[in-house]
C-alpha cells in the first residue's frame, strides 16, 4: 500500500477523533470511513468504531469490529479490554472465563492498562465472586493510580462483605477525601460506621448521601439510602428528619 494512503489515512483518522471528541458523530463516522478506504487494514479505526457501536449497545456488532482490530493487530491491548467488557454485557456466565481471558491479555500486553485492571476486577467482584482476586487487581489500580476513586470504593466494599470493617473504613475516608462531595463514598462509609458502633457518624453520613443522591436527582439511590435509615435507625427524632424530605421525594418523582 502506498505511503502516500496510510498518511492520508492517518490524518483522517486524527480527523475523526477531534470529531468524535466534540460530539459530531455523523462527521466522525464519515472520517473513520474515509480511512479505511485508504487503509482497510487500519486496526485503530476498527477499534474506535467498536467502541461507538459499544456506546449504542449494539455489543455483537462492537465484538465483530474488535474482532477484526485484533485480526489486523494481536498485540492491541486495548482491543482486548474493549472485547471482554463488550462480551460481558451479552454472554452467558459460563463465558465469563473468556472476558477474564481477554482482559488478561491486554494486561499481559500492556502491564499499566489501569481500565483492563478495573474490568477484571469488576469481573471477579460482580460475576464471578472472587473476591480475592478482585481485590487484587484493585491493589493493581492503586499502585498504577494512587488516588483511583473507584477501586477505593469497589475495594471497601469488598472489604465490608468479608467483615473487614476497619479496612473497609479506611478505603471510604480515602475516596472522600478524594471527592468530598461522592454520595456513594458517604452512603458506604455510613454503613461500615453503623456496623461498628458509631450510630451518629453513621447517621450523619447516611443523611449526607441523601441529600447528594437527591440533588443528584439519583431517586433509585436515594430511595435506596432512606430504605437504610430506616433499617438502621427505630428512632423516632430520625424518623422525623426522613419526614421532612418525604414530600421533596414526592415531587421529584412528578
């Protein structure tokens, strides 16, 4: 293939992405077109529509196009990672196993790919629960990316379903103090806080991650986190403060 296609390619590649990133996807598309008829073969622009066919959630149509971007190149890492979160949202869990194999592989390929260490770690936490070796991959995360919210929070949680309520702490006061305003981080930190005893500091982050989850307009997690201070709490003065809010439910929901 001619020099001269490939750089011509290349620049309507680049094209695409300065397209993509401002959110003119018709002009994207239309890039990306133009460079694979100058370069059929071209493995990142197969990759980049995958991940659009991703967004739109036609998975099957995305795993044929990282299918082709790793026929084209066996050492794309990031086509592996794409793949395997691509076959995790329609596979069996029986075949599970081959969404873990390919984010192995992009990590094997590319060791610092912190998304393909995420992945995974949701992986083994969410569908397969091995904790173990989630917790793992996201002690991976935090020694790529030291201040990674979510591998603090996803790692919390683990630690709080095996009991290791101090270390679930810890992970929580991190992420806050990484985000001070993470509902979730407050919604979790509540809980690991009730479990050990320390009812105010439970119920002052439990309201905490109402009101965030509520200003969020988040009803499903807000609902969620009232439904916990309930549980929690057979008191009537914290009944009363739920009272308050039940109407700003009400209209929120209209």
């Amino acid at each position: 293939m001619e020099t001269a296609n490939l750089e011509q390619a290349q620049v309507s590649y680049n094209q695409g992405l300065a397209h993509l990133k401002s959110g003119n996807l018709d002009e994207a598309i239309e890039c990306f077109r133009e460079a694979l008829l100058l370069n059929p073969n071209f493995a990142e622009v197969h990759n980049t529509i995958g991940l659009i066919q991703f967004q739109i959630e036609k998975y099957e149509n995305a795993i044929q196009l990282f299918d082709n971007a790793l026929s084209m190149n066996p050492n794309f890492a990031e086509a592996y990672n794409n793949r395997g979160l691509a076959r995790s949202k329609i596979c069996h869990k029986s075949e599970f196993p081959k969404v873990i194999e390919d984010y192995t592989k992009a990590i094997a390929l590319n060791p610092n790919l912190v998304q393909a260490y995420l992945n995974r770690a949701y992986t083994y936490k969410n569908l397969t629960d091995d904790n173990l070796a989630a917790i793992e991959d996201y002690n991976h995360v935090l020694s790529l990316e030291p201040n990674c919210l979510l591998a603090y929070i996803s790692r919390g949680s683990i630690y709080f379903l095996s009991g290791e309520l101090e270390k679930s702490l810890f992970d929580l006061e991190k992420a806050l103090s990484l985000d001070a305003d993470c509902a979730e981080a407050y919604c979790g930190r509540g809980t690991v806080r009730f479990h050990l005893g320390d009812l105010e500091g439970a119920k002052k982050d439990l309201f905490k991650a109402f009101n965030l989850y509520e200003t969020q307009g988040n009803m499903i997690y807000c609902t969620f986190t009232r439904s916990l201070i309930m549980e929690f709490f057979r008191d009537y003065e914290v009944y009363k403060d739920l009272f308050g809010v039940e109407s700003r439910i009400v209209k929120l929901k209209k």
